[in-house]
C-alpha cells in the first residue's frame, strides 16, 4: 500500500507561516493520528499531503514516489471531511459510485465495490436514501464509504468524528478501528480529541503552531513525554507538575527538593543537569495517592472531588498554591475541606527542566 514521507515541508498563508518545517515518515498500513490545539495547522498539514494546499518548501512522497507537484486525483489517496461533503442530489450509492463512474470503471465493477463496501459499513439499507434522509453518523459512514470504494493507498480524515454526538462518536471510532484492521490500509487522522488520538493511533503526532513537539506511539507518549506541552495535552486529567529544585544530579538519579522542603530521589536515566536548578516533576494523577495527615508526607488540602463509580479524582491545593490532581479507583470516602498526606508513586516519574523540556535522555527514533 502506502507509506507517506515528508521532508521540511513549510507553508504560508501571506506572510504567516503555519507549517514551520516537518520531518515525518508514516510508514506503511500505520495508522497516524496528527493531534493539537485548534489552529496549530493539522488541517493545512493533511490538505498538503493531499495537493488541495501547495507546498512552498520541502516535498512529500507517497508509496516512494515524488508527489509534491502532483494533482490531488494522482496520488492515490482518499479524503474524509468533517462535514460529509457528499452531493445532496444523489443517492448514497450514486455518491459512492460517482468517482468510480467518472474514472471509467466497468458498471458491474461499480456496483461490486459498492455493495461491499455499504457491506463493511453496515449501510446496505440506506443505499437509496440522499444525505437528507440520514442521520449524521449515516452520512459519515457514506462518506467513508466513498472513500473505500475508491481502494486508495492512504486514506486521510479530518476531525470526522466531531459532527457526531458523544455515543455515536465512541461507536464511529471503534468502527474506524475496526476498518483499520480489515483494510490493513495507511491512515492519517486529524484531530484536536487526545483520547481519539490515544485509543486509535499506532502513532501520534503532536502538533503546535506548525511544529511537531513529539511523534510516537501512544503509550510512549503518555509515559515519556519530551516536554510540558506534551505531558499536559495527552492524557485527561493532565499530568501533574509539581515544582521542585535539583539538589543532586546523577545519569540515574536526580534528587529534588519540593517546595516544602520534601526530598525525593527519582529514577531514570537523565541527561547533564545542574544542582539548585528549578524543574518540574510531571507525575501521572493514577500515581498520587493519599492517606491520613501524618505530618511525613507532603500535605494537600481537598478541593475537589469528582466520583465517576469506578474512579475518584481528588484536586489538591498544595502549600505552595500549585493543584496536584490525584486518580484512585473505586470511590473514595473523601470530602473538600479535609487535610490528606500525599504519597508520590515515582516509578516512571518525569522531570522537565526550566524550558519545560523533559530531562530524560532522549530515544533515537
Ligand atoms: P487546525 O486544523 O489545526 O485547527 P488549520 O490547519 O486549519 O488548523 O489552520 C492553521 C492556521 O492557518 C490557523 O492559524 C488558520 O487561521 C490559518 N489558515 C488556515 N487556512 C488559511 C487560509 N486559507 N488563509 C489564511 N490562513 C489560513
Ligand atoms: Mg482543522
């Protein structure tokens, strides 16, 4: 099938340039979810590959071969928009058939590809319907179904969930999972839903203002991001960032000082650091938990607390006026007000430096 290579690839609009230069391979039958804030430029970056936007700098290859001058209908791609596009005049099964019609495809052809597709889709009984008769998650599906029938190298999404209500986007999603799996086809799926991006990605690619902060596979993310702006925008609750002071620095363990005059070694494996440095530790909400004030722990004091039957989130106002976020199963007998000692889990704990950048030795990739 295909994998998709960019090398310094920029763009302007005037004289605002909104991809800053992006290095990216995705690899073949990968499914790459490129994730951001709104307005970062994950939709100019998706058009870009597809040729709906020129390039001004840096070329793009499809299944190896050059494309960055060619038309969007030559590359071998498919495109699924947040708004359907479909043609309103025409039947689900004349908006699938339509580009097949229109590249010549023998009629019996047409049809075959089609039925399978509404097959796969589970829209077989909506093939006569026009898009005004279907609900938005029916319209969806058609427009993913045009984009099947056409039996592209790569397919490209954008945000096609974010039409979609709360139950059928989760129903839409494990779909496109599923479609993943069956059409063992390379994915690029735009969205700014990091839970999206988590739950269907084997890569993800953080974006911020035209710049790519982090690609990896989700989990490694979540685990081991490389800076703040990674560890906060993945994962909900975000990490937590308590701020600390290096008293003593080795490649395994950096020890810190929180601001209650705490010390906590943590292990890992760091890069070169300076002691009386300001840091960050970035520690997970499920990693925190609490007990009784017992004067030896750090102590927060509740703010907050969120029961959702299977978990508790407690929001804690620590001394030194930061919010530390802790996540407990089960529900937890807990009340604003009280006074807990906080215990830090530190197995795989992240420290970030003044920048914000991760003191973790960095993995080649
Ligand atoms: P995202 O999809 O991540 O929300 P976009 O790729 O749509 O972001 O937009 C990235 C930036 O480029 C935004 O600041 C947006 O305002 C700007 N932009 C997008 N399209 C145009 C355009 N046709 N002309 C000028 N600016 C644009
Ligand atoms: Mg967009």
């Amino acid at each position: 099938m295909g994998s998709v290579i960019l090398s310094g690839v920029r763009k302007s609009y005037g004289d605002v340039e909104v991809i800053k230069g992006i290095d990216l391979t995705v690899a073949d039958r990968e499914l790459c979810v490129f994730v951001g804030p709104s307005g970062c430029g994950k939709s100019t970056l998706l058009r870009m590959i597809a040729g709906l936007e020129d390039i001004d700098a840096g070329s793009v290859l499809i299944d190896g071969v050059d494309v960055t001058e060619a038309a969007p209908a030559k590359r071998g791609l498919a495109m699924v928009f947040q708004n359907y596009a479909l043609y309103p005049h025409m039947n689900a099964y004349d908006n699938m058939a339509y580009g097949l019609r229109r590249a010549g495809l023998a009629k019996e052809d047409v049809d075959r590809r089609v039925r399978a597709a509404a097959r796969k889709l589970q829209i077989e009984a909506l093939l006569d319907r026009r898009p005004k008769q279907m609900s938005g998650g029916q319209r969806q599906r058609v427009a993913i179904g045009r984009a099947i029938v056409r039996e592209p190298k790569v397919f490209l999404f954008d945000e096609p969930l974010s039409n979609l209500d709360a139950a059928l986007r989760i129903e839409t999603r494990a779909q496109i999972a599923g479609l993943h799996q069956d059409l063992k086809a390379t994915m690029i799926y735009v969205t700014h839903d990091q839970i999206e991006a988590m739950t269907l990605a084997d890569k993800i690619v953080v974006l911020r203002s035209g710049i790519v902060e982090q690609a990896g596979a989700p989990l490694e993310l979540y685990e081991h991001p490389d800076n703040v702006f990674v560890a906060t925008f993945i994962g909900t609750p975000a990490m937590n960032l308590i701020p600390v002071e290096l008293t003593a620095a080795s490649p395994e363990v950096l020890s810190v000082r929180m601001a209650d005059g705490g010390l906590l070694d943590v292990a890992g494996n760091w890069r070169k650091a300076e002691p009386g440095a300001k840091a960050q530790l970035g520690i997970r909400p499920e990693r925190v938990s609490w007990g009784e004030a017992d004067g030896s722990a750090p102590l927060g004091r509740v703010r907050l607390v969120e029961r959702f039957g299977g978990e508790t989130l407690c929001y804690m106002d620590m001394p030194d006026g930061s919010t530390v976020t802790a996540k407990a199963a089960g529900i937890a007998a807990l009340a604003p007000g009280e006074t807990v000692s906080l215990q830090f889990d530190l197995t795989g704990a992240n420290l970030f430096d003044a920048d914000g950048r991760s003191l973790r030795v960095r993995r080649t990739r």
